[in-house]
C-alpha cells in the first residue's frame, strides 16, 4: 500500500525494479501499491448464501415465505492507514475525540459502500496503536516519539465500532520495520531518535540499517535473520491477537525490503552465524520469511483458531521468463528480489487468504491485469485459500488508461468471471474521494447491496440455530423495524422477499435491525439467519409479515 506509503504504491505500478526501489524508498510503504487479486478459468460466479455459503446450505436452497434465500458471499473492505497519516488519524497528536470521530467517519463510509470489513494499520513501523509492552505509541496517533501513553486504547474503541457496525476487523502489521525514513519525519536511520523505548534501542544487534545511512530513503529494520528478533517480533504482533476481538491479523508485502540500486541488504555476518546449512543466501533470506509466516500462522490458530491469517504480496511471484511456473510478466520478482516466495505460502495453506497487489490496468505491458489475476486464481485453485484483489484506487486520475472511471469497474467485473471471492481497496481516503466518479460507478455495478462475508472451511464451525423473529413494524420515520431472539450467534442475516427471491437486505449483530429501503404499497415478508464467527449460516427463521402502508 502506497503510504509515506502511500505513494510508494504509486510508484510500484511500474513493475521496473528501480521505479519499485525508488518509490518504496520514498513512500515505505510500498507494499500497498502492489496488491492485487486473481481469477480462474470461467469460473463460477460468487457464492450465495442459498447455494453453499457453509455447512448448514449443503443438503438444500433455504427458503423464507417459499421463496429461495439469497445473498452474494464475497469480502469487501479497504485499507486504512495510519502511517504518514494517509487515512487516519488526519494529523498526528489529533485530541482523543477528534481521533475517534473520525475513525467512526472511515467506518460508517464502509457501510455507506456495503463493505463488510476493515483493515488497519496498527503497527506500520516498530510502534504500536495498542498499549504495548513490547512496542513504543505510534507517533502517527500520539504527535510525540517519546512513547507518551495518549490516555486512551486506539485498538480496544476500533474493533468495538467495526464490531457495532458488523464489519470484520482485520489488524494490519507490518513486522519488520523499526521506523520510517527521515525524508517524511521518521528517526531515519538513527537509533537515538527512536523512543527511548523503541526495541531496537535495547537490542542493537537486531539492527540493521538500509539502504546506507547516506541515501536520503535510509531506515531500520529487525533483522530477519536472527532467530530471537523474529520471536520477538513474533510476540509483539501475538499480543495484539491474545489482548483483542480482531477477526483477522493482515500483513502487506514489507519483509525483506525493496532492492536499492548499488546496495545489498547488509546482513553477511548474520548469514554467516546463523545461515542453517544454506549456501545461497538468498534462500536463506526466503526461508527466514517463511519461517515467520508459517511460526505465525500456527501460532494465531493456537491463541485463537477462528482468527484469520492473511498476506498482501507484490503482484507477481516469478516472470515466467525466469520459472515457467511464472506469470506472463516483467516486472520485479517477489521470490527474487524481496524474498518473498507468496506462492509457497499459499500452496502449504499457511495462509486463510491472500491479497495479491494488481495496481496495473487491464492491457498494461509489464504486468496486465487481465494476465496476473487467472496467475493468481490457478494458484489458490484447489487449496482453502481464499483469494482477495486489492484494488488500486489511489491510481484513479493518473494519466493513460487510469483517466477512464469504468477501469476499477472493469477489472471488478474481471474478479467475478475469475471466482475472486473480494476485494481490498487502497485506501480509504480514495474511496471517499471518489475521483472522476469511479467509486460510485463500481459501488452501484458491483456493491449495490450488501453481502455476508465468505465462509472458510478451515475455520471452526458452529452454526447457531435458527432465530425467533419478535418484532417487524413499519416505523413512522419509514422503514421497517425487526427484533429477534437468537442464541449462539456472532451476527445475523436478514432477508426479505422480493418477487421470486428472499434477498439479504442487511446484516448486524444484536437483536434488531432497521431496514430503510423496505418498499411501501404492499405486504413484505422477512426471515432471519444466524452466522458463527466463521461465517457460517445457520437455519433459517419462520417468516414474519408486515402490512402495506
């Protein structure tokens, strides 16, 4: 994702290593840029709740008032990032009230666009959004590098809001990291501006440095190759899991960082401590990343088994130039050049999903939309990953093909042919800005009614028995108003009938909910379900009638 960042995800669309290098230098964030999302070959359309959205839908079609249930299943969400104050909070050091306003701004926008799920960014440099004991405050919310407890936990009011809006929260890390560059008002790379508390301050070892202290984009990092820097990062990121209700914990494409022109990460003497038997450094590098990835995921599902593992990588794995197991492209190599082999991850099914960054048009030469995502979708082909696009919207405006609004239209449209099952949008601050209209007009093609989020087999299973609808009442303000008992539930479904169907017209969690679009003139009829923390539906509600007005 582009942040300081933000336009490091610009400058990544340009899959030429030096572009990537220079922008992720300047934006450190690069990572963002890059995300994107794959499709199969004709494969089937998104899910629906009445076709086999989770164990309780696999005998029959569910009914409600003898029509057959419906709703698509497909995650949709943006990033909101918190580095160099992209998104939120809109100024470091904002007073507590202003931060939470606006943070209850950034979700309702969620809901106003039917997503179903947010994330973001807790720990973008080594800091914390989260009384850490392992992490100084992030000077991003807090204004101060001295690790000043602002008077109030940023993590415990964002998942209860997403929660109060039924929208899934999804805890994005960045572990590596130890700061941002000095061109965009990080510590650079120097330790003695970091907070007196900083990790990297107590364990100068675990330091490393790059690119060079003389190049203006210089930071600090973990090193990834010392076992005890790893658990540790490890742990700081596990606290937030064991300490919160997060449904998910998200990493972007930031391991290794981005080549620098003229330098090699400077992690020689830790190669030679502690290489393992490896010869080739680089697959030490590789096998570092994926240690942590897999250490990771085993270790989420430990704490708690129904929270979700996910990864954002750089777009493409290997140009089939170079493995013929690659993609149609030529552009920078996740595997080659950052040391990230996203492939494997999702072949050994550490991950639960994976976000591939496509911040390239449909037709781009290098790296063709159109091309990357059947890459993408044969890959998750037979595995329980789940595959997710991250869509760029920051491009919304450049010149070339991202002039035209119906782009993000296109390759959502894409997605479905493909079997995508969602889509990521950076960031959102785009999202509200709507450039040329195009948020609107793929809002309207593709989001103009809500969906449950995808089930995931993996995940534990509890589907709560069907609820008992109380209450539907046409209020005088307009609309209808429902009431329920339900046991055993995380969220409910609510669907109403319209003509030869009973579509999902909301979803929220507690015991009532207030549909504002019912039609008036005639009676409607609505049923309700209820879904498990996976996301799994159960029984279907008797129908309840309310008269015409």
């Amino acid at each position: 994702m582009p942040t300081t960042e933000s336009p490091t995800r610009r400058r990544r669309t340009q899959p030429l290593v030096a572009v990537v290098t220079v922008l992720a230098v300047v934006i450190g964030l690069g990572a963002w840029s890059l995300r994107g999302r794959i499709g199969g070959e004709d494969a089937p359309p998104w899910p629906e709740a009445g076709a086999a959205s989770g164990a309780a839908r696999a005998d029959a079609v569910p009914t409600c008032a003898g029509r057959a249930v419906r709703a698509p299943r497909e995650l949709r969400g943006m990033w909101i990032t918190t580095v160099n104050n992209i998104d939120w909070p809109s100024r470091r050091g904002l007073p507590a009230e202003s931060a939470r306003a606006e943070l209850r701004g950034w979700l309702d926008l969620a809901v106003r666009r039917n997503h179903n799920a947010v994330f973001v960014h807790v720990r973008p440099s080594g800091d914390a959004l989260w009384p850490s004991a392992y992490a100084p405050w992030s000077e991003w919310l807090t204004g101060r590098r001295d690790g000043r407890d602002p008077g109030w936990d940023p993590m415990e009011f964002m998942v209860a809001e997403a929660h109060a809006r039924n929208l899934e929260f999804h805890a994005w890390f960045n572990p590596y990291r130890g700061g941002q560059p000095a061109t965009v008002g990080g510590p650079g790379p120097r330790l003695d501006r970091l907070a007196p508390t900083h990790p990297l301050r107590r364990h100068r070892d675990w330091v490393v440095t790059y690119p060079s202290a003389d190049r203006p984009g210089s930071r600090l990092y973990f090193n990834p190759g010392i076992p005890e820097a790893r658990a540790f990062v490890e742990d700081a990121m596990l606290e937030a899991v064991q300490r919160y209700d997060v449904d998910g914990v998200h990493f972007d494409d930031f391991f290794y960082p981005y080549p620098e022109a003229g330098q090699d990460f400077p992690d020689d003497a830790t190669f030679a401590r502690y290489g393992r038997g490896f010869t080739d450094k680089h697959a030490w590098r590789r096998d570092n990343v994926n240690t942590l990835v897999r250490e990771m995921s085993e270790r989420i599902k430990a704490i708690k088994p129904w929270v979700k593992f996910g990864i954002s990588p750089f777009g493409i794995w290997r140009n089939e130039r170079t493995d013929p197991a690659g993609s149609a492209t030529a552009g920078l190599q996740s595997y080659d050049d950052i040391h990230a082999d996203t492939r494997l991850w999702v072949r050994e099914q550490w991950l639960d999903y994976v976000v591939p960054q496509l911040y390239w048009h449909i037709g781009f030469g290098r790296a063709d939309y159109a091309k990357l995502l059947p890459w993408w979708a044969a890959t998750v082909r037979g595995t329980r990953v789940q595959l997710y696009i991250g869509q760029a919207d920051y491009r919304v405006g450049e010149r070339g093909a991202w002039r035209d609004p119906a782009e993000l239209d296109r390759q959502l449209a894409l997605n479905r042919r493909y079997g995508v099952s969602g889509s990521v949008h950076f960031s959102a601050a785009q999202v509200r800005a709507d450039k040329l209209g195009a948020v609107s007009r793929y809002s309207g093609a593709h989001y103009a009614g809500p969906a449950l989020v995808p089930a995931m087999a993996q995940l534990p299973a509890a589907p709560p028995a069907a609820p008992t609808v109380t209450d539907a009442r046409r209020a005088d303000t307009g609309g209808v108003t429902l009431a329920w008992r339900g046991d055993g539930a995380t969220s409910f479904a609510v669907y109403r009938v319209d003509g030869d169907a009973a579509r999902l017209v909301g979803a929220a969690r507690g015991a009532g909910w207030v549909d504002r679009t019912a039609p008036t003139g005639r009676p409607l009829s609505y049923c309700v379900s209820g879904l498990d923390r996976s996301g799994n539906e159960g029984p279907i509600s008797a129908p309840i009638s309310v008269d015409a007005r």
